[in-house]
C-alpha cells in the first residue's frame, strides 16, 4: 500500500476526511469514475493483506464481514501488478466459483470499473486480466483437476464448505501446494467462516506456529452499514443466543468440550447442502416439557432417505408454550412435513402427552415411547450412527446442535440451557428411523 494510502487510511477521524476531502478537489472526472473502486482507500484496514513475509493470508470472519470482496480485490491486484501471475480460484463447486468468486455482486467483475473488467471464459473456466495475467476455476469436489497445473497464486473461497467425503477439501489444498511452484512468491488467500472442518482447524494450528499462515478475524457488525437491516434481522433470530453466533456471526472458530459424544467437527461432516435422497419415511419427534408452562419443549422433524441415510429436516421446538400450544405445533410440523408418525416421549404423564396431541389433532399417527435409560445413555448409539455417516443434516440448527454438542460420555450435559430437549428429540427421531427396526423400508414399484 502506498505511503499517501496508510497517511490517509491511518489518521484521526478530522485529518481523514480533510484529506479526502482535498484529494477529492484535486482529481479530475475521469479519477473521480475510478474513486469508488480504489479499495486500498474505501477497504477496512482488516480486509487488506497483513504485512509480512506470508504465504497463506485466512480471512475467517462472521457471515457478511465482506471476505467475498477482498479475495476478489487481492486477486484484481496481484493480477493487475503482475502480468505473468497464475492465479487458481478454488470454491466447493464450479457453479459456486462462477457464481460467488466471479459474477457476485461482490466478485472479480464486480471490483472493476465496467470498461476494464477481465475477459471471462466461461466455456474453459478461464478469466483473462488486461495486464496478461490469467487466473483459472476450480472445484473441490474434483481435487485431481489441480494435480498438475502449476500456479503462483490462489484464492480458496469458503473452505469450510469443500467436500469432505473421501477427504476431497483436504486432497484439494494438498494438491493445489504442490502445484504452487510458479513466480518468486507464491501466495494463498483463503476466504472463509469458520468451520470446525479438518482444513479450517489444520491453519489454525499452522498459524499458531508460525509465520508463513497469518489469520485475520472479524465480526459481522464490522459491515453493518454495508448490511441490510433485514439480513442483520435474520441472522439475529437465527443464531442469537446460541453458541453458533460466535461463530456465523463473531467469525470464532468454536471448541469442543471435552468428553462430548458430538463434535463440531462431525457435525460440520453431516452438513448436507442441495437436493437430497427421497424419503421413504418421516416422523416427528417430540420431547414433551416436564411442567405446564416455562420450559422448552423439543419438537424434531427427521427423514429416512432411499438411500438408508437419516436426516434431521426441521427444528420446531418452541419455548415457554402452552400443552395446546406446543401440541399444536407438532401437528403443524406434521402436516408440513407429511409425517408418517409422531414419537413422543411419554415418561411425563403419557395419558396427558397423547391426549393433547390428539385434541391438536385426532387423526395423528401418535406413538409413545418410554425411557428406560437416561437421556446421554440414549443418546450414545445415536453419536455412533453419526460417526458412521449414517445421519445428515439438511441446513444448519443452531440451538440443537449446541445441545448435542453438550452431552457428555458417561453421562453429564454441559450444553446451554438446563435440559437437552431438542437434542433429545432428534435421538428419539434418529432411533426410530434407524435403529428402531430390524429392517429399513423400501419403495416398491407396483
């Protein structure tokens, strides 16, 4: 960065916009049209490159912090100062790199002025820089496409979300290392929020041991002027207390707790985006509230796929409801999701659980179970159906995954709030679509 940039990007608040204000006065239109695209000066000083001798840069921050926008900017500067750089944009699919990494609102064409965009082919995943320089698109779900190029640059979006089956995120970046061998300082940047994925954890760890990977982290809110209000809503409700905002929102890479039957980790491995295996089952789970009012009561909404994989579909618990209340939210979720069956727990007065349910609905398909075992003891083959890729989860849920997260081998819980009724819900559903029965439904032509 130029010493006029850090002069004007680095005063007191009065001396910036005096400086800016007398830099604005002194450029002609043409210098004015190219203002809004200097990102040296209308960047964050947290989402330019750190100085130093580094030669992988990780900007892992909260949804919305703007990681999209300065991977794009590094990629336009190294491609504009270097006619010769080899540049691989890597993200978890093409679609997705073409999408996010190129034509986003926030991507490589984006951060030009429109007459001195790059030529983009998309026929050969190719962009052409005016300066000479090329940069090519790749997916991590194809590691082998990077065995071979050769490159002096990367820009690895959202790494947290690369493939994780048959290890492809982490054959991807190994594959990609061994190719960065171009110009006299190869260089990565990496986009991401974080995730507690092998990949993401691996940098970590690098980082805290030396100088050649250096992390920058930010908030969500360090963007907000640039944020909908609506979006800033969203995320709130979504993820507000709960031990997930530190980290879709305050950009922290969260810990595990020690001796807990799931991690982070094989949650994230679960994680399951896009179309899925059709389901030959589905059924609602409820964990029933020990009192009338106050306490949550759990309500899981999971599917058993053609594929023999079972999936958590939908969270519906509800807080603070009324037995009819909550009753009536389960035959809601029900009738949304077509469920076959309703599990619900009947250790706290089942006469009492199914009558209400019944009055919410007569026609719902209701079976009781009974818990001869404590919630953890339950819970355990449950986390080894997990670990074997047996479960999925189709979208992220914030406050159930929390409480999983929480108990503990052995017996304990160490979860947010008192009782794990969500996470007890989905182990009630999970046990009846897998381990409840001897053998697992089919579909069959007539």
């Amino acid at each position: 960065m130029s010493q006029a940039y850090r002069w004007i990007l680095g005063g007191e608040p009065g001396e910036r916009n005096r400086a800016r204000h007398a830099l604005s006065k002194a450029l002609n239109q043409d210098e004015k049209n190219t203002f809004p695209y200097l990102w040296e000066y209308t960047a964050r000083p947290e989402q330019l490159p750190p100085d130093g001798e580094w030669r992988i840069w990780m900007i892992m921050a909260g949804r919305g912090f703007g990681k999209t926008r300065s991977g794009a900017e590094w990629v336009r500067m190294i491609a504009d100062a270097n006619p010769s750089a080899r540049i691989a944009l890597i993200s978890s699919s093409l679609a997705e790199a073409r999408a996010v990494m190129v034509e986003g609102e926030s991507g490589l064409m984006a951060v030009y002025r429109p007459d001195q965009r790059p030529h983009f082919e998309p026929s050969l995943h190719r962009i052409r820089f005016r300066s000479g320089a090329q940069a090519q698109l790749f997916s991590a779900a194809e590691p082998e496409g990077l065995r071979g190029p050769q490159h002096s640059h990367a820009w690895c979006d959202e790494i947290g979300k690369w493939p994780l089956a048959h290890d492809r995120a982490t054959r991807c970046w190994e594959n990609l290392l061994l190719g960065l061998r171009l110009g006299p300082e190869p260089r990565i940047a990496v986009t991401t929020t974080p995730r507690a994925v092998p990949l993401v954890q691996r940098l970590v760890k690098q980082a805290a041991q030396s100088v050649d990977v250096v992390i920058s982290q930010g908030r969500t809110d360090q963007n907000i002027g640039c944020l909908p209000d609506r979006f800033m809503q969203a995320i709130t409700d979504e993820f507000a207390n709960t031990q997930l905002a530190r980290q879709e929102i305050d950009g922290e890479l969260l810990e595990d707790v020690e001796g807990a039957l799931w991690t982070r980790s094989m949650l994230e491995q679960a994680r399951e985006h896009g179309p899925v295996a059709l389901a030959v089952r589905v059924v609602v789970a409820v964990d029933p509230p020990a009192s009338a009012t106050g306490d949550e009561c759990g309500i899981i909404v999971g599917s058993l796929g053609e594929d023999g994989i079972a999936r958590v579909l939908a969270d519906c618990s509800v807080s603070g409801a009324t037995p009819a209340q909550w009753a009536m939210r389960v035959a809601d979720a029900a009738q949304e999701w077509r469920a076959d069956r309703v599990i619900a727990e009947a250790n706290q007065g089942g006469a009492m659980v199914e009558s209400v349910l019944r009055a919410a609905d007569q026609a719902l398909p209701v079976r009781l179970v009974h818990a001869s075992r404590g919630k953890v003891a339950r819970a355990e083959p449950v986390a080894a159906l997990y670990a074997a890729g047996r479960v999925r989860h189709v979208g992220m849920f914030a406050r159930l995954e929390d409480q999983l997260c929480g108990l503990l081998v052995g017996g304990g819980y160490a979860g947010p709030g008192s009782s794990p009724d969500r996470a007890d819900a989905a182990v009630w559903a999970l046990t009846e679509l897998l381990l409840g029965r001897a053998r697992r439904p089919s579909v069959r032509h007539i």
